[in-house]
C-alpha cells in the first residue's frame, strides 16, 4: 500500500511539474475529466492513441527532411497535423514547437 | 435510430440523445470528441473520411441531427463536405480546426458552417452544439409555416428523398439530397417544366404546402447565387432570374410569412431587372388599400415589383403617388434571407438608387417593410404610411446622400401621403414597423449603399427635434430611433438607434438613411409641410401617432 501511495504522490508531482513546465496545458486535465468509470484507461487510450499517430507523423517529416530539396508545404501539413493532435492531448509545448516549425516552413528555412 | 427520427424519444429528452457525426481525419481527436460529446449524453458516430462521412449521411438520411467536422482533411477539403452536407441534407454542420485565422472562419461561415470551433475543443463548447439543432428546426417551422414543425421537416426530408430517383436522370449539379430544389432549380433555368405545384402534387404529401417546397427553393436558390456571386458579378443576375421565378411561388403563398419572402424575392426580381415588369403597379396599390389589414405585408412586396418596374424605365416620373408606393416598393430588399445574395443586394441598391432620386422615400419605407417580417397587422400599418410617402421620395437616399433632399418632395405628393397619412394614423405600430424594417432594409442594403452620413446625420436631428416636441413617447421613440438611425450611417449607432427589435438588425447604416427620408415624408405629410426635409421627422411622428 505505501509502495501505490508513494507511486501515485510522485505520479502527482511528475504531472504537475509537467504542467508547470510548460509541457501540459489545460486541455490535459479536461482529458482527465473525460475518465471516468465507464472508461477508467481513457487518458492512457487516448495519449496512447496521440503517440502512434506522432509517431507516423515524425516518420513522415524526418523523412521528408532528408530530402535533397524539401517540400515545405508537406512539411507544413505534417507539422499541422501534429499541431491538431498534440493540443487534443494538451501537449502545449510540442504544439509550440509545432508552429514555430511552420514558421520556419513559412520562410522556407532548412535550418530551423 | 435513424428509421424514426420523426418522433425520436429525443425529441422529449432535448438536448440528450442528440444524434451526431463526427468527421475527422486525426484518430486522436476522433476519440476525445467521442468521449465528450458522451458525456453530454449525445449519440456519436465517429468517422474518419469526408467520403465515408458523406456516404454515412446518404445512407441515413435522418440518421443525424449535426455533423461536426475537421477542416483539413486528406481526402476533401472540409468547406467543401460543408457545403455538400448542408445542401444536400440540412444539417447544420459545425467547423472545427486548429487554425482559427478571421479568413478561415469566415469561409466556413460563408459555407454554411454553423459554427466554427477551435481546437482544442472544451467541454463546454460541445455541450452548446444542441442550439444550432434547435434554431434550425425553429427556422424550418417558420418557413413552412406549419403547426407540427418538426414533422414537417422531416416529411421534406423524406421526400427529398422520394426524388432521388425522379431527378436522378436530370443530374445537372444538383445534388440528390434536395431534388425539390433540384425541380425547382429548373424551373429557374427555364428547362423543364415542373414547378413548386408540380412538386407539391407529385409528392402528394398532404401536410406539405407550396410554401415548404418554397422556402427550399429559396435556400437552394440562395446557395446557388452564393456560387454564382463567387464566379461572376453577372451571375447575380442569374440569381435574379431565379428571382423573377419566385413570383410564380407569391402566388400560391398564403402565408404572411411566405409572401413576404417570396415578395422579396420578387422585389429583388424587381431590381435587377427593369425588364421584369410583372406586376402591375396599380394592381398592387389597390390590393394594398384592400389587404391592410391580411395581406398587406404580401402586397407591398408585390407592389415594389411593381415599384421597380415603373421606377426603374421611367425613374423621374413616379410622382403618382398613387403608384409611388408600389413603385418605391420596388426597390425594397429582398427578405433578410437574401441578405446573403450580395450581388443581388448590390444590385438593388444600385436600382434603388436610381429610383430613389425620384421617389425613393416610398420605396425604402415599404422596402424596410418587407424585409422585416413583421405581424400582418403591422404591417399593413406600414403599408398605410409607406403610401403617404410617395412624391417625397425625393429624398435622395442611396443616390442624394449627400444632399438634404427634402427640398426636392412634390407637393402633390405630400397632399396624397398627408391623407394617407392619416389613414395610416390609426394603425400606430407602423412606425415600429418601419423602423424596424428600415433596419432590416439596412441590414440589407448596408452591403451596397455608400453610407450617406451628412445628409442623414441632418435628418436625424431634424428627427430628434421633431419627434422631441410633437410625439408621444412611443412615437418620439421611433423618430429618434430612426434619428439614431441615421447616425449609424457613421457606423457606429446602430445598435443604439432602435429599441428592442430594431438593434438586432444593427447594419444598414445605409438603410437608415434610406428609410429616414421615406419616415420624414410620411411626416411631412401630416404636416403638409414637403419642404422641408426637417419637416419630414414631424412627418414621421404623425406617423407614429398612427401607429
């Protein structure tokens, strides 16, 4: 039982500092206000879910990216899509990361 | 659940069991929004294809009350499902994306969209999507003018889909979903032969009336002259032509309502071509004497037909003012349905603009008039104090903003808008009316008259002051109302200048002025005092009496 409690209070902690961090926003704890006793594993569905379809997404754009010339605007609709799905889980930071992409995608800008 | 969606048992527990699709192309996202929309007790469909959605909606044509929809998406572009889902089926569809640029935005309102939501969606937005559900029944039963609304609605659908087959071999561009529409499209282009009663007979449904197959002969026509509009100017002359086909439909409909959508439409008709002569002015006046107090509203939107025509081939010359008021009916907006059409709002202004100089004041009043939709009674309230104005018309409304036209208001027409004036007295409301509808005029015309602010801004004080000194309270309202109205012209009144009803309308700075100068002669009259423009608020206050 101290092992659960001692689990769940650093559960705790770890989720907050997330949040605090930046990497969780709202949208996280209304995920969370969706679980409920009919669906107790839907966070865990649902982020599991988010990371499959990140995962094909990264795929694509690393792919994409090593190209001799990139094509910008799959990169762009790439990014976007990421962008939709990380603000549906509440990843906040990712989703910053996502348009700061696009901006780069915008100006055409390997480096970025 | 979709077989009996006449009488859903969610029609009792309203909002719950709300039936809705989703479309998405992100399987995370598909997965929240069907948690959420569960949790406010709605039914969801989940899918993750435009096509796959679309096929789902044909299959169960009543299997869904709203659809909510990702605007990117791989396979079709989300504004175009929108636009399919709503004319084909009617369903308000809700637009959601990460992007929340105005341009986006605003394409999916000009698509059609119910809403447009942000992502990521909160709770608390999803459990508000009930309300467009609702409104649109709400509208649905106010077109068709039934008593059992909801039936009604869901008798169209049926029989929208009874069509299929008929239309089928037609194909052209329409849509199977709405094969009335698809007749009626045709009846606009003037290739077959089959007609809103045609329909009605084919379809042999007894509780469906002319005007049910009306009002969706009107949305399709206002979906058709969105495209047209979007492909060329000229096209809205297309439209107009559907308008002139709209007059067919006045015939048949009873409903005030109806009348005076379809009179609107004709009134639009009336715009744009000077050639659609149809009605005959005179006829309109006398029907308007006799309708006052049924079919008035039906009448003075024949009557602007009749207006433009007259108006428009011989602009100078309708000091009659016997025939001023159907003349300047004319001109008069389309309902606030049409408001959407903007080439044919456009092209009304410009029509009107030419009338006006001569008549106009007549014409906006009554124009105001139609659009608003106001109770029978009202209007024919309206109508009696829209006739006192004729010869007044003078005051340059679209065209003379810039002048204080008063000056200009025939004196024989005062005389014959003074007697009317005084018919018009007793009716009272009409002013309420008038100010209501020149708002809802405005909110038509705002889009295509150059606002006029001097010359208004100079009525209204003339308004104020009169309306100040003569008018009882109610009236003195509605004379700074309107007052107020022309200070919207500058834009930023609006809201302010009527009370109540007229506020929601907010946006024809134009139509304002526009109505003033038809308000002011009514007052004028009252007063026989053409002259001065001035004069016309006290004019109006008259009017107010009346009301």
């Amino acid at each position: 039982m101290e092992g659960v409690i001692q689990l769940q209070r650093q559960l705790v902690e770890y989720r907050t500092s997330l949040y605090n961090e930046g990497f969780l926003d709202d949208q996280f704890i209304q995920l969370q206000q969706l679980q409920d006793e009919s669906n107790p594993d839907f966070v865990v569905e649902v982020v599991s879910l988010f990371f499959e379809d990140s995962q094909r997404l990264l795929n694509e754009l690393t792919k994409a990216l090593h190209q001799q010339s990139s094509d910008f605007k799959r990169l762009d609709a790439h990014v976007h899509q990421l962008k939709g799905s990380s603000s549906s889980i509440g990843a906040q930071r990712v989703q910053k990361v996502c348009i700061a992409f696009r901006h780069y995608c915008d100006e055409q800008n390997t480096e970025g | 659940m979709e077989c009996n969606g006449f009488n859903s048992p969610r029609s009792d527990t309203f909002p719950a069991g709300l039936r809705v699709l989703v479309v998405d192309d992100d399987p995370t996202w598909l997965k929240i929004l069907e948690k959420m929309l569960k949790k406010c007790s709605y039914e969801v469909t989940t899918c993750g294809l435009a096509r796959e959605a679309l096929d789902l909606l044909r299959e169960r044509k009543d299997g869904f009350d709203i659809v909510i929809s990702d605007v990117n998406m791989p396979d079709m572009d989300g504004f175009k499902l929108l636009e399919n889902m709503g004319l084909e089926m009617d369903l308000p569809v809700i637009m959601m994306s990460v992007d929340g640029e105005t341009s986006r935005v605003m394409k999916g309102v000009q698509h059609g969209a119910c809403d447009y939501l942000l992502k990521p969606i909160r709770m608390k937005e999803l459990r508000n999507i009930w309300q467009h559900v609702f409104r649109k029944r709400v509208h649905e039963v106010r077109d068709i003018e039934s008593h059992d609304g909801f039936e009604e609605i869901q008798i169209m659908r049926n029989v929208s889909d009874q069509y299929d087959d008929i239309y089928l071999h037609n194909g052209g561009d329409l849509t199977s979903g709405k094969k009335r529409k698809d007749v009626e499209n045709k009846l606009d282009n003037k290739d077959f032969e089959v007609g809103p009663k045609k329909i009605l007979d084919l379809m042999n449904v007894p509780w469906l009336t002319r005007e049910n197959v009306a009002s969706h002969l009107q949305k399709y026509r206002l979906y058709l002259c969105r495209l047209q509009k979007e492909n060329d100017i000229k096209a809205s002359f297309g439209g107009i032509k559907q308008a002139d086909l709209s007059p067919k439909h006045t015939a048949g409909k009873f409903g005030l309502h109806n009348s005076i959508n379809i009179q609107q439409d004709d009134a639009a008709n009336g715009h744009f071509g000077t050639s659609d002569n149809k009605i005959p002015p005179h006829n309109i006046d006398h029907k308007i004497h006799e309708a006052e107090l049924k079919g008035i509203v039906s009448m003075s939107m024949t009557k602007p037909k009749k207006a433009q025509i007259v108006n428009i081939p011989e602009p100078q010359k309708l000091s009659s003012s016997g025939t001023g008021l159907s003349h300047s009916w004319g001109s008069l907006e389309p309902d606030p349905k049409y408001a959407a059409f903007d080439s044919t709002l456009t092209m009304q202004y410009s029509w009107r603009d030419i009338q006006y100089q001569e008549y106009k004041p007549h014409l906006q009043l009554e124009n105001s008039f139609r659009h608003l939709p106001l109770p029978a009674i009202q209007n024919h309230i309206q109508v009696n104090t829209l006739r006192p104005v004729p010869s007044t018309n003078t005051i340059p409304f679209n065209k003379e903003r810039d002048k204080p036209s008063p000056v200009e208001i025939q004196p024989s027409g005062a005389k014959c808008r003074s007697q009317q004036i005084r018919q018009v007295a007793p009716t009272g409301n009409a002013f309420d009316l008038l100010s209501a509808q020149s708002e809802s005029c405005m909110t038509n015309f705002h889009t295509s008259s150059p606002p006029a602010s001097a010359t208004f801004s100079m009525k209204n004080q003339g308004i104020d002051r009169i309306s100040v000194t003569d008018l009882e309270s109610n009236k003195g309202n509605l004379i700074q109302e309107i007052g107020a109205a022309f200070a919207c012209i500058d834009e930023d009144l609006t809201a302010s200048c009527f009370q109540g009803d007229c506020c929601s309308i907010n946006l024809g700075f134009q139509n304002i002025a526009e109505v003033s100068p038809y308000l002011y002669d009514a007052l004028k009259f009252d007063y026989e005092n053409p002259c001065d423009s001035l004069e016309y608020p006290v004019i109006i206050d008259q009017g107010l009496f009346i009301a």
